[in-house]
C-alpha cells in the first residue's frame, strides 16, 4: 500500500496531548486515565477491540463530550473542547464511523452545514475533491439514497475541505471497496506530509502497518501499549490488542442440498429513488448448506439487492414468480411475511435498519423475535424477551450494561455483534447479511465468521454481501460480483482469486460475455 511519510514527525513538539483523561457513563468507565500525544505530520493508530474505549476518546477529542477529568492541551496550551464547531475552529476534523449526515439533503448542502459557503458553491470543489482523491461522489446527491461506502465517501471530503491540523478517522475504510483504499491512504499520506496530523483507528491491521507510524493499544478503556508500528507484526499487535491469541476460523466443505432456498430468476428491477442502481437480468440460487458471496464497489446495486431479497422493496404481483423461498412464490411479500418463510436478515445499517438506538436490547430483540413466543394474547413475554435477549449477549460476547442498556450506548462493533446474533438466534433457513462484520474488531470478525460456517453446516442458506474480499474467502462457498446492477456468473471459491474477482469488480464479466454470445452466433 506504499511506503509510509512523515517519518521525522516525532521529532517536532506535540500538536496535541492528552494527559489523565478520564470519562465514565454511570457506573461504566469508558475512559480511564489516558494519556498520548500526537506530532504534526503523524500518522497515530488507535487499536483495540469493540469497547475498549476508542471512540469515547476521539469524543472528547473532537468536543462532542467532556472528560470527567484529565487535560487537553492543543498546540502546548490547555483547551477545554466545549463542542465540534470549537474543535473545527481550533484546526481538528473528525471522519465519524456512524455518519453525521442529514438523509433529506444532498451531499453539497450536508457540507455547507459546516462552512460558510453555499451548496452551489461547493458542488464543483466537492466533485474536484472526490475525483482527486478517488473518493467519487455526486454532490447533488439526496444522502438517504446512498449506499454506505458513498457516504463514507461524503464525510471524508467534508473534512478535508476544512483544510485541518489534525484528523480523526474512526474506521475510514470499513466500506470502501479494495481499490478504493490505497488513494485513500495516499491522500492520508499526502497530508502528513503537509504537516497535518492523523489518528486513525481501524481494525485492519494490515492497514495499520502499512500506514501508521506508532500505535496506541487500548484495552477496556486504559492504554496497554505505545508501540512502533515497524516493529511488530499482526499478530503481536493482535495480541497486545485483545490479550490472547486470535481464533482462527476453521471449516470443512459445504454440503449444498439439491432444491434451491432462494432464488432470483431474469430479475430486472428499475428504483423508485433516481439515484439508485437499476438491477439488471439478475440471477441467483442458493442452496441450503452453502455460503454465497456477493463481492462489488458499493454503490453497484447491493443496496437494492439487499432490499428486494428482505422484503423491504416488493414487487408487483405479476413479478411475484421472480423470488422464490422454498419454492414458494413470494416477490410480491412483505419484511415480515418473508420472516414467517423463514428468512432472517442483517441489514448494512445497524442504526435505524437493524436496530432502534433509543430502544432497550430486549425491545430491539422483539422487533424480529417477537414470533418465537415472546407475544402471547397480545402480551409481552417480559421473561423469555429478557432470556431470548441475554443469550444473543452471551453468545456473541456483547459488551453492554445487560439486556435493558439502550442501543445507542453500545459501540458500534458491538451493537453489530448483538444484531447478528440477534438474527441467528431466530434458526433461520435463509439468512442474508449484509456487510456483517462492519466496524468489528479483528477477534469478533472471527467469531461471527466461524458462527457463519456453523450456522452453514446446520443446513442453514446463507448469502454475504460484503466489500471485504478477505472476508468473501473466508467465508463463501461461491463468489459472485455486482457491477453496474448486473450480477457476475458463480466462482468457486477454490477457483476465485483477487485478480479475478478484481476483473470482475470492474466489469470484465460483462465483456466475457458479449464475447462468448459473438462466438456462439
């Protein structure tokens, strides 16, 4: 991913320092006497697991909370960070894991909220920004009609237009495509270069050793280690991270039963939303017992996919025939009458698709579980929610207060574990995933991997879409690629590599295609 910059940057005075800071939610300490600094110029990983405090820092960091004690001290005086706009003022941007973004305005008018400069204005600067940086898109955009990568997209060229000292990343890279990393780190580059600073947290180690010039590891909110980057490897830094060794996932072959789960046959699907991706003669089977993958940049139709195999967007009933579950005719169904057929699902967006933020767990569990005997008589089951709830906890090692904590107090990474363990819970015969481990550390990425290839050998079809090629392999049984709305032929994966798959991810099936339809004729 290219060599790293900057590498003088330790030798100049601090930019930043933290020294003592020390935040607590009630009786959770999040934050418990941190102290680091951070050089013009360097590029500072912050690693640790779901929960271990990293984004409660940036937080604080970035003025959008207060230390409960602690100093701050920015260019070698002391600051109190009131809020964002005092942070911005002072020369920090901060790229958010869960974006800030209004879904009812377009790109431009989202970033014109916090400069002073009309939408009109920063289209074309907004356009040049994204182009340069491989970091495409429209600025007129609506935001509720982009895909998850495309916003991520948009908030990291609304930080770099405010042209800042230091920048907080927290997962940048989470859903871009493959190819769309190493400009991002380019441009990451580039800007340590100029002098400014950056704290990236990301779970991708690789990412971390390629990139970063030190690293400090958290662990259940206090600092473990301060560590050279050059010096260590995966593993170690893995190790130092989550305080054991990491689980590798182990599999046997799948045993694919003969009658297809779910199909999608010659399916041609134009969106409602004009930004949207048009689906285009798409065809798909799955077996029980088998793991498919769907590769692809974002923003290339997964999020229509997504929304026409759960449900969410249902077609006419003269279309019906073009979904099939179980043999059964269901394109013309409902989220909740797929769910009675035996389809669970895990969307892309946890917050506001997969689960309620301001809703306890026990009632974010009821909203797909409550069919299992949680509802009798029209009443709540309090005692079997609160069991269901609990054993989605413990099974996937969800770091929370208990069943009644609110979603939103979990972090991200953790929230998804409880969702997806959420939706296994339920023993579906489909399940569809979406981006299922998104922003989840390197040792619960495994876990929820490893429960994939179970849940698999139960007999249970399973469908991954997902940008992480690594996480495609590792998991699927067969791999197939969206471009463009179209979807590519099935590779096994023992015969798919990164090259083809590449090809794939930027149309060369398409091509394959029209060649071999010219030789035919």
């Amino acid at each position: 991913m290219g060599s790293k910059s900057g590498a003088g940057a330790s030798c100049a005075p601090p930019l930043l320092e933290l020294a003592g800071v020390t935040k607590s939610f009630a009786t959770t300490v999040a934050n418990d006497d941190i102290s680091l600094s951070i050089a013009p110029g360097e590029i500072h990983a912050i690693l640790g697991e779901n929960g271990a405090g990293k984004s409660t820092l940036m937080k604080m960091i970035y003025g959008v909370l207060a230390p409960d004690s602690g100093r701050i001290r920015w260019q070698g005086e002391d600051v109190l960070m009131r809020n964002p706009a005092q942070a911005r003022s002072l020369g920090i941007g901060m790229v958010f894991q869960h974006f800030s973004l209004f879904e009812t305005l377009t790109v431009a008018e989202n970033i014109s909220l916090s400069t002073s400069q009309s939408a009109a204005k920063l289209s074309p600067r907004i356009a040049e920004i994204g182009n340069r940086f491989g970091l495409p898109v429209d600025p007129s955009a609506m935001v509720h009609s982009l895909s998850v990568g495309q916003r991520q997209r948009a908030e990291i060229i609304r930080c770099l237009l405010q042209q800042p000292k230091l920048i907080i990343m927290d997962e940048p890279t989470s859903v871009l495509p493959p190819s769309g990393i190493p400009p991002l780190f380019d441009t990451i580059r580039k800007l340590a270069e100029d002098g400014c600073a950056v704290l990236f947290i990301s779970h991708k180690l690789e990412e971390i050793r390629a990139l970063c010039h030190r690293a400090t590891i958290m662990r259940a909110g206090k600092v473990v280690a301060a560590v050279d980057v050059a010096t260590q490897t995966n593993r170690s830094l893995a190790e130092l991270m989550i305080g054991r060794e990491i689980p590798q996932p182990s599999r046997t072959p799948a045993k694919p039963g003969k009658r297809p789960a779910l199909e999608i046959r010659a399916l041609t699907h134009e969106p409602e939303d004009p930004f949207g991706t048009r689906l285009e003669g798409i065809d798909l089977v799955l077996h029980p017992g088998e793991i498919v993958g769907i590769a692809g940049v974002s923003g290339n139709g997964q999020k229509e996919l997504a929304a026409i195999l759960s449900g969410e967007t249902s077609l006419s009933r003269a279309e019906r025939d073009r979904v099939r579950i179980n043999g059964e005719s269901c394109g013309d169904l409902g989220p909740g009458q797929r769910r009675k057929l035996g389809l669970s699902f895990v969307p892309e967006e946890r917050n506001g698709r997969g689960a309620v933020p301001e809703m306890t767990l026990v009632q974010n569990a009821l909203l797909t579980a409550h069919p299992l005997g949680m509802v009798q008589k029209g009443l709540i089951a309090r005692r079997d929610a609160r069991a269901f709830t609990e054993h989605c906890i413990s099974a996937m090692n969800v770091r929370c207060s208990g069943a009644a904590a609110e979603a939103r107090s979990l972090s991200g990474g953790n929230l998804q574990k409880f969702i997806v363990g959420r939706e296994i819970r339920l023993q579906p015969k489909i399940l569809i995933a979406s981006q299922p481990t998104w922003g989840v550390d390197i040792g619960a990425a495994a876990a929820i991997r490893q429960e994939l290839i179970r849940l698999r050998d139960s007999g249970v079809a399973i469908l991954v879409i997902s940008d992480e090629l690594e996480e495609l392999f590792e998991v699927a049984d067969r791999l197939q690629v969206l471009f463009r709305g179209r979807l590519s032929p099935s590779v096994d994966r023992a015969d798919a590599n990164s090259s083809l798959v590449g090809e794939y991810m930027t149309g060369g099936f398409l091509q394959q295609r029209i060649d071999s339809e010219a030789v035919a004729a």
